[in-house]
C-alpha cells in the first residue's frame, strides 16, 4: 500500500511538471488571453470599447502658452529677439464622437470628431480676455507673402500704411486664440471672397470638427482597430510632393491596437500636423498602478533630408528644406507661412534655439508621448506638444520689415494633455489582474508539482529509514 501510494506521489508531481512546462513552452493560457482581448477590441454597438471611444471618460486638457516679445523695435533693426513665455491658459476639452455609422458589414465606422473648449481659471495664470500679448501680426506677414512681385504689392502697402499695421501687434489671448476681426484681411475678403476677415489661431476649431473620418472597426483584423482609412472623403493628402509622405497612416492617437511590442512603429495622422507621423518605444512604467510602454515621436519623423531623404517630400516648393525639427505647414494653412516644431525647438537644429531668445528646450516639458497599456493598447496617460511659428523676412517691397532677419519666429505652443481617472483605471486593474491569473496557471500547476515532488522526496527518504531500521533490529537480535 506505502508503495502504491509513492509511486502515486512520483507520478502526479512528474505529470504536474510536464504539464506545466508543456503548457509554458505553448503558451497555452497567454494565447487564450490575447484571443479575449483580440475579440474584445472591436468597435461595436453596445460594448464597453464602443462607448470608450465614443466618448472617452479620462478629461483632457488643452494648454496654451504664448511668446511675449519684450524688445520690437530692436527686432526691426537686426537684433536677436527676445521672448518671454506667458501660459498657461488652461482650456478643458470635450471631443466626444458624434454622427457615428457603422458601414461595410461593420468593418468601417465612420464619426466626426467635434471639440468644445471651456476655459478652466483655476488652471491658469490669468484672464485671457484681459491679457495682453505682443507677438508677429501674422495676418499683416501673410498679406505681404501674397502680395510681393504681384500687381496687388502696391495695394497691399497702401492699406498697411492706412491701418497703421506693423510687424507686430498687441492682442489679447483670447483674440489671437479664438478670433478678431482683421481690417487688412477684411478689405482682401471684399476681393478674394475665400480669405476669412476673422483671424485666429484656433479661430472657427472651438465646437466644430475637422472633417469626417473613417475608421476600421477591427472587426476583420485586431491590427487595423480604429486606424483611419479616410478623411474628409479622401484616402490620401494631396499638400505634399510624393506618394508616400501624402499617406494617412495610423490612428487619431487617442486608442490602438491591443497587444503592442517595444518593436514596433506607432503611427499617427494628425491634421494639425496635416501629415501622418510614427513614435517609437521609448521606456517602460506605470501609470495608476497600471504597467505601460511609453512612445516618443522618432527623431527621423522632422530629420533634415541628408539623415532622412524621405523627408524631401514634405518640402513645399521641392527642395525648400527648413532643417531638422521644424515643419513648414503653409501650403495645408492658406499660405500663410505657418511652420510647426516641437515646443522651444526642442531636438530641432540648434540655429533655431539660437536665433531666438528665450528658448530652453527640455524633454520633460516639451517632449509629445504616449503612456499606452500593452495589453489593452489603452492610452493611460498622454500629451501632444506642438508650438506654432511664424516665418519672418526682411522683404525690400514693404517698409514694415525694417531689417528684420531671417527667422523662425514663435509664437506659441500648445500641451494637449489627457491622464486615465480613477475610475478607469480601476476597471483596468481588474481586468489586468483576471488575465494574469489566467497566464499564471501554469506556473501554479507547476508550484502543485514542486510540492508533490518533494512530497514524493521526503516518503522515499523516510521509507529508506524504515527499511535501515529494520535491518539493524533484525542483526541485533541475531
């Protein structure tokens, strides 16, 4: 019977053992776990992932900092400029999901993606509609840029001088925000219907979309969930010079596929950036107790064409290339000559942080990421970094450039932030700690296996005794 019972012991910690190896080395459990979140992430009436990205939960919110110039008059004359940061101007951001068809069985949905912004004081540095900012008058540059070498040069002089327009000008943060009405674009506007009257860095963007989008639903393949095949009734862009930089790749940057690698490409199309863009690994952390994989924009995205020739497509006219880090956006902006870098030129050609006074590029502040679970391809934490500038020329044909330098001028930048509540990511939590039980099993089987093992150990060493024993009573009686 003790015999019986031992080889029992021996037999079950062995099969245990093998079991939970075999199922390691398979990866039974784990496939069975990514098989739940692949089914799971699917864009569809009535499910949890829908109603997530129709209206995420987590609040974002959008800051605005402003370049003050504290030195125009020498600016005219050739000097350095000198800017001081004002910000920020902290706007809550609503952009929940709207007009939503599900189209092709399913597989497309297609939304419009409106947002609303109220402003947030307790967050702020001040009143945006008292602040005073003075900055490039950049409907004035703009004028100037249509106008030089064309019949309209004159005119264009002639209503600077009458509206006493300069270089630059004095608004507040909420004008240049949201929108004034200009009297030199007013007066253009009677001619060229197309040209707005009302000026504004996010003017006619607070409580309106940017178009329609569709998506995939990831109905077919969990790679393709939520990535954007059309924009505004287009697959492609058609601001650039080649095919592939005129690409919409990827996301909208606010959900991904689930199961993500350090070893991939993140891809993003942003129509503020109006072009696509791909992050890259960076670091692994955790955000609310939640384990996460962090991506950066790659250093190739904004590389000059000698580190990256395939960057030459983005340079509008071919072969007008502004250098590393710095984003020539005129022809997607009316022609004016907007151009978009990372916030105080950070990782951008050191000539631009030097032309400017006032610049302190720094990773921690300045840097865009994304905080994504790699499980769920939830985004838990976030911040899109952009700064707006203003190319700036001494032009011989208006007075009002005085002798001006070269230069990439900022104007302001934006941190459009969102952080997961509580909420959330307590329900992630949960779901995070079922799929690790599901994936530990076999190491439990294993550990049953173990303890049978030494079980088994502990009988047979014990039986050994017994029998020793027996054989020393049986010589002594002898």
């Amino acid at each position: 019977m003790k015999s019986l019972c031992l080889v029992t012991v021996g037999v079950l910690a062995m099969t245990l053992l093998i079991a939970s190896i075999s199922l390691l080395v398979a990866h039974v459990f784990q496939t069975v776990v990514d098989l739940q979140v692949k089914q799971g992430t699917v864009l569809k009436n009535g499910t949890e992932t829908f109603e997530a990205w129709e209206d995420p939960p987590p609040p974002v919110y959008m800051q605005f900092y402003f370049f003050n110039v504290t030195n125009p008059l020498e600016v005219l004359q050739g000097a350095t400029p000198l800017v001081e940061e004002i910000g920020p101007y902290t706007y809550r951001e609503y952009r929940p999901r709207v007009h939503v068809q599900f189209l092709d069985n399913g597989t497309k949905v297609s939304a419009l993606n409106p947002k609303t912004y109220v402003f947030e004081p307790q967050k702020s540095v001040g009143d945006p509609e008292v602040d005073l900012i003075r900055t490039v008058n950049i409907p004035a540059v703009t004028a100037m840029e249509w106008t030089r070498s064309t019949p309209m040069q004159f005119a264009t002089e002639v209503l600077l001088l009458l509206y006493q327009e300069s270089l630059f000008t004095v608004r507040s943060v909420h004008e240049l925000l949201w929108g004034y009405r200009d009297r030199l674009l007013a007066t253009i506007h009677v001619l060229h219907p197309e040209i707005d009257p009302v000026f504004g860095l996010f003017n006619k963007m607070n409580g309106t979309d940017d178009g329609e989008y569709v998506f995939l639903s990831g109905e077919t393949n969990y790679l393709n969930f939520s990535r954007i095949v059309e924009w505004k009734g287009k697959e492609s862009l058609s601001w650039w010079t080649t095919e592939a930089c005129n690409m919409i790749n990827g996301t909208d940057g606010t959900s991904f596929h689930p199961l993500i690698s350090k070893d991939e490409n993140i891809y993003i199309f942003s129509s503020d950036f109006c072009r696509s863009l791909f992050l890259v690994y960076d670091s692994s952390g955790a955000v609310a107790g939640v384990p996460t994989f962090r991506f950066v924009p790659s250093s190739m995205v904004f590389a000059n064409t000698s580190v990256n020739p395939a960057n030459a497509g983005f340079c509008v006219p071919a072969g007008n290339c502004p250098g590393t880090g710095v984003l020539n956006v005129s022809v997607c902006k009316q022609g004016a000559p907007i151009f978009l870098s990372a916030p105080h030129f950070y990782q951008a050609d050191p000539k631009f942080v030097e032309d400017i006074e006032g610049m302190h590029p720094r990773k921690e502040y300045h840097e865009t990421f994304l905080d994504i679970n790699p499980l769920t391809g939830l985004v838990l934490q976030a911040a899109k970094r952009m700064q707006v500038n203003v190319h700036v020329r001494k032009l011989p044909e208006f007075f009002e450039t005085g002798n001006i330098r070269t230069l990439i001028f900022p104007v302001m930048y934006i941190n459009e932030s969102v952080l997961i509540d509580e909420a959330s990511a307590s329900k992630l939590r949960h779901v995070l700690l079922e799929a690790s039980v599901v994936t530990g099993i076999p190491f439990v089987i294993m550990a049953l296996g173990i303890v049978f093992g030494i079980v088994f150990i502990v009988l047979v060493c014990r039986s050994q005794r017994t029998s020793e024993e027996g054989g020393e009573v049986l010589i002594d009686s002898e």
